[in-house]
C-alpha cells in the first residue's frame, strides 16, 4: 500500500479499526446514537479521528489514551461528557444516568 510505504516520511496513519454497523447496535447502544445525535455530534465525527469542534472520536475506546492523554476508560470518558473539558461543554445536568450509560454503551461501539 502506497500510503505504508511513505508513513515515516509523511506521517500517514494507518486506518482506524472499523466501528460496529449502526444495523448491528443493540437497543441500548441504539438508544446512546441518539443521544451521541442530539448532543455530540455538532462538535465530533463518530466516524473519523479527524477533528470537528472537538477531536474526532472513531475508535475511542480502541486506544489507549484519549486526545488529551488521559487514560481511555469509562471512568474518564464518563467524567468529562458530566463536567465538560476546556471548550467542551458540561452535560451532567442535562443528562440522566440512563442517557449517559447509554451513551457510554454506544460510544464503546466506535
Ligand atoms: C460545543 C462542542 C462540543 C460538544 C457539544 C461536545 N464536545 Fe466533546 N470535546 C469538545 C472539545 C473542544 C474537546 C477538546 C477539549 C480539550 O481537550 O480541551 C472535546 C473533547 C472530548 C473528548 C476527549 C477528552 C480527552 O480527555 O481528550 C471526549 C471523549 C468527548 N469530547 C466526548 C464528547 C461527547 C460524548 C459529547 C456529547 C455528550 C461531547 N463530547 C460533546 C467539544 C464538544
């Protein structure tokens, strides 16, 4: 593949491991997208690392740390969707338990 062979020079990454088919989400991960919909997806692109409002979050759970450099796991992922992060508003009021493990559950399909 072309885009190996130059990756030292240019920086070219290798792609993303590919997330669940949307046909494929249970009901609950069904039920995050439409939270993911309504809350997240003005500022990042579930489909891609590239960066919109705020970086692209394909393959979150995948690696092993966050743009930010925080480790990826719920704990951390869960406490800034609660209190938000620099321009990133806060959704802890906005968002009931439910709503937010459903989010977790879908975001984990990335
Ligand atoms: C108004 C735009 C905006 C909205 C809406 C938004 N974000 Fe963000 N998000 C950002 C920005 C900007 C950053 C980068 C923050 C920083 O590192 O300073 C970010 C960072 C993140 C990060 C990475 C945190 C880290 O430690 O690197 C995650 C995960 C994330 N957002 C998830 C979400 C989810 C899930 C939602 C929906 C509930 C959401 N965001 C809604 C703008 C937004």
């Amino acid at each position: 593949m072309a885009c190996a062979s130059v990756l030292l020079l240019v920086g070219c990454k290798p792609p993303l491991p590919p997330s669940k088919p949307l046909s494929e989400l249970t009901p609950q991960e069904n039920s995050g997208y439409a939270v993911f919909q309504s809350r997240c997806a003005r500022c990042h692109y579930a489909n891609s690392d590239s960066g919109l409002r705020g970086p692209g979050l394909q393959a979150l759970y995948k690696q092993p740390y966050l743009p930010s450099g925080a480790p990826a796991n719920d704990d951390r992922i869960t406490y800034v969707i609660r209190y938000g992060r620099g321009m990133m508003p806060a959704f802890g009021s906005d968002l009931d338990e439910r709503q937010l493990s459903n989010l977790i559950a879908y975001l984990h399909t990335l």
